[in-house]
C-alpha cells in the first residue's frame, strides 16, 4: 500500500468510538503501510490528557482488539498521536488546533492533507463543521470531514447541518460514515446480484415475492439510554443502515463501478422511494418495546430513559420504490433491541411457482452478513426414498482462511477515507430520501401517540410483537426466519 500523508483531528479522541474502532483500525493500516512515517493523529476531548496519556490509551485500544499485537509496532504507532484539551464551542481552541495541526504538518511532512472525523456526540457536529470553516483549519492538500452518525435528528436538521457543512467541504470529501457498508456480505450483494444470470434474470417482481431484512440484537440499551430514548430503532437502525442495505438490494444496475456511478443509481432508485401515509403506518408498520426478562429491566425501567417514553426499541415495516428492477416488490424489514439472537440476514422470497409436483414450500436465497457470512439457496429436490420433494440447501461459506483476512468495516472503510473513495458512504441525496421516509414514519406515530395507542410490547428473547407478524400486504406471507 501506498503511504498517504496526512494529520488526523479525531473529535472525540477520548470516546468509546475512538477507542473500540478508529485506533485499532488505524493500527491495522498502519501494520500495512497504508499510513507510516508521514502522519500524525490529534485527538480532541474536554478531558485534561496529555499526549502520553493519550498514548497510553491508544495501545490499550490495540492490545483490547487484538491479543496477537506486535508491542513495538503499537509503541510506534503511538508515538505519531497527541492530544489537545478541547471545549468544542471555544474559538480559542481551534487557533490552538490549527497551531497544533500546522506544526504536526511540518513535523510529519504530511503535505497539508487533513482528515478531521466527528466521533463525538452528534449535537456539536454543526459547532464543529463551521468552526472549522470560520478558523480556516483546513490545510494546502486534500481535506475530508467525516461525520458519523446520526447526521441530524430528522430532514429540516440534517439539512440545516449539511448547510453548515458544505461552508467548507464540497460534497465529495464528506464522508458520512455508515459502518454496514463496510461490511464483507454486504458489499458482496451487487455482485451476488449482477453477475450470475440466473439471479440476474430473477431479479424482478416476477420471480421475487418480497425481500425481508431482519437485523436483531440480543443486547438492551445498556449504557446508551439516554442517546437511544432521543433516537429509537427507527431512526438508530432503520434510517441508515437498514435503507442502505435495501438500496442496494433494489438500485439498477450502475453503469460502471465508480462512485459517481454507483450514487447515481442509488439516487435514481431513491427518488422513487414511496413515502407512507398514516394508513400505510398503521397497516404495513410496527413498533414495539421490551419489556423486563431474566436478566433485563424493562426499556422504560433502563437507566436514563423516561419512564413514559414512546420510544421504539423495535419496529418492522415495508418499503417499496416505484422504479428499478424490483419497482412495486415489498420489502419488509425488522429491527430490535433485546431480540433472540444478534443476527442480520437477507432474505429473498420467490414467488411459488404452478407445477405439475403440486405446491411446495417458497424457495428463498438468503444472505447472511453477520454473525455467519452465509449465502444460502433453498431449492426442491425428490425425495430418496419414497415418492414427493424435499427441500435441499445449497450453501456458500468462507473458508477460516478467508475469514481471517476480511478486515474490519471501519478498517475498510477508512482505508478508503484515506485513499479519496467516497463509494461506500452515504451522500447527501441517499440520506435526504431516507429522512424523509422516516419522517413520515415519525409523524404518524406521534399522531397515534396523541390518540392514546402506545407502542406494543414484547418479550426478551423473542422475534418482536407479534403485531410484526401482521404487516404483509398479501396476507399469505410471513417471515421466513423464525
Ligand atoms: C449502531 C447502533 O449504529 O449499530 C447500535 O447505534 C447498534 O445501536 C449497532 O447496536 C449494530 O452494529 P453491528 O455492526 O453490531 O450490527
């Protein structure tokens, strides 16, 4: 790999984010030269670290992520970080950054190539965004802003907060991160899609009865109360990650494999993204609760969160475009906290077919990202012994060597910060759709909020409501994955 240089300023040097993800994913690039000699790293947080504090923390990162780590490697790495006590509202804090960035520039011969990333709580994101701008921090190379999520509350914020942004950055060089896209499986879906012509041809409201994305979690809120009451699986699950694997289940084919490429057919297919009246949400959506289990307090018991709170720990819903090849498919899709397992899969349900065999079972392609990554296809077959059909697996798994190499999504995909590829991040256009479906969303529920219908419940350890099972359109249908 080719060594890139360039200063870092992560907001939120001192956070979870930072810790769990960026300074082990930047070690790994680091181990493959991706980064080397000509960078340096300047966290920012309102704790009093010194630089060795900071040091000191960042090869704990790595000693936490990876029992195997090369100690001198992770000593040296450390050494290219520093660290400045940073109130994010106090000009004279940014005078002080640039000062700090500049010198760092000359020090590392880093060629006046600045990364600021946003890893801290999303309400100063505005504050960061034009202090950078009205303090010029920007320095004589390239310059990316990366902002992790949420980018904004709903459309008007996340509109307000682009405004902001686009002061300093053009649009290319804002790197909205969402970290499903730098997940193997899920990259795997357009060529799965694109490539083979039998799932090529069958990529239609013909064959394709409806898609179902399910991504479940076994753990609660935990420690996130508080951010989690003001977000809700909604907004913390659906609005990104969610829609984005659906985007790209249903875009037209790019023409090419570029970025430009790629977000123009995901606006194509976006711009036809059907947005739901009242009648939709109280027919084809669901939101839900968990209520107390063995090991769990209620969600409205959880620390930090109001104890009358609507907010949905799960919900289930349909999206549907008018264009793209699969125009007019439901796609339906669930999310929640404190479900059965920690899961995300895909599946594809084929519509049943008149034969001369009689009826049998909806044959389903299914993609499973986490915690396998799985491609299976179910298909009929005749029995051995005996007359009639069974249903056969045919599976696709990685071989542990394979595994084993397929690199972290943050690693990914701040690999791609680095090199300029904005392919796999979420543009303006994508999120501006996305608001505006959740908005509707949003909407409706507070209606039924003022009319009195809370949220249903459901219990730890189960698939959701069961209202959840309710929300096909053609009522024959189910979830496949039960
Ligand atoms: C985050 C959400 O974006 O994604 C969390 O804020 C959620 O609430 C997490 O737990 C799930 O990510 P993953 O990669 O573990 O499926």
């Amino acid at each position: 790999m080719n060594n890139i240089p360039v200063v870092m300023i992560i907001f939120g040097g001192s956070g979870d984010l930072a810790h769990r993800k960026l300074y082990p994913a930047l070690f790994n690039l680091y181990e493959k030269g991706l980064i080397k000699d000509n960078f340096a790293v300047i966290g920012t947080a309102r704790r009093p670290w010194s630089h060795e504090y900071l040091r000191g923390q960042v090869v704990q990162a790595i000693s936490e992520s990876n029992e195997h780590y090369d100690e001198q490697a992770a000593a040296n790495f450390a050494s290219h970080f520093y660290y400045q006590s940073h109130d994010v509202t106090d000009i004279d804090h940014y005078i002080a950054l640039k000062k700090l960035a500049e010198d760092l520039d000359e020090k590392y011969h880093a060629q006046g190539n600045r990364i600021f990333y946003m890893a801290m709580a999303p309400r100063f994101f505005g504050t960061i965004a034009s202090h950078i701008n009205d303090q010029h921090l920007v320095g004589s190379g390239f310059n990316r802003l990366v902002v992790e999520k949420p980018f904004g509350h709903d459309l008007a914020s996340a509109e307000e907060l682009n405004k902001i942004i686009q002061g300093s950055f053009d649009e290319e060089n804002v790197y909205r991160i969402d970290h499903y896209l730098g997940k193997e499986m899920v990259l795997d879906i357009t060529p799965f899609r694109v490539t083979n012509p039998l799932v090529r041809n069958s990529w239609n409201a013909e064959v394709i009865q409806n898609i179902q994305v399910t991504v479940g979690e076994s753990l609660g809120v935990g420690t996130r109360g508080g951010y989690y009451d003001t977000s809700g699986a909604l907004r913390d699950m659906v609005q990104n990650h969610i829609f984005q694997i659906i985007t790209l289940l249903a875009m037209p084919e790019p023409k090419k494999l570029t970025s430009q490429d790629i977000h123009q057919a995901k606006k194509d297919l976006l711009d036809s993204l059907e947005i739901p009246t009242k009648k939709d949400v109280e027919e084809h959506f669901v939101r839900g609760q968990y209520e107390a289990g063995k090991d769990n307090p209620a969600y409205l018991e959880e620390d930090q969160v109001d104890p009358n709170s609507n907010t949905e720990t799960y919900t289930a819903g349909m999206v549907k475009f008018k264009r793209g090849p699969i125009a007019g498919v439901p796609i339906y899709y669930r999310t929640g906290k404190e479900l059965k397992e920690k899961v995300t899969r895909i599946d594809i349900v084929l519509k049943q077919v008149e034969n001369s065999y009689g009826t049998t079972e909806p044959n389903v392609l299914t993609i499973i990202v986490d915690p396998s990554k799985e491609i299976i296809f179910t298909i009929n077959g005749k029995k051995v012994s005996g007359s009639g059909l069974r249903e056969e697996l045919l599976k696709f798994n990685y071989s542990q060597a394979e595994l084993d190499k397929i690199p972290d999504g943050y690693e990914r995909l701040i690999h791609d910060i680095l090199v300029g590829d904005n392919t796999n991040f979420t543009h303006w256009a994508e999120l501006k759709q996305y608001w505006k479906f959740i908005d509707a969303i949003e909407a409706a529920w507070s209606e039924l909020n003022k009319e009195g219908k809370k949220p249903a419940t459901y219990k730890p350890g189960s698939f959701g409501p069961a209202s959840a099972n309710n929300i096909f359109e053609n009522p024959t249908d189910k979830w496949i994955y039960r």
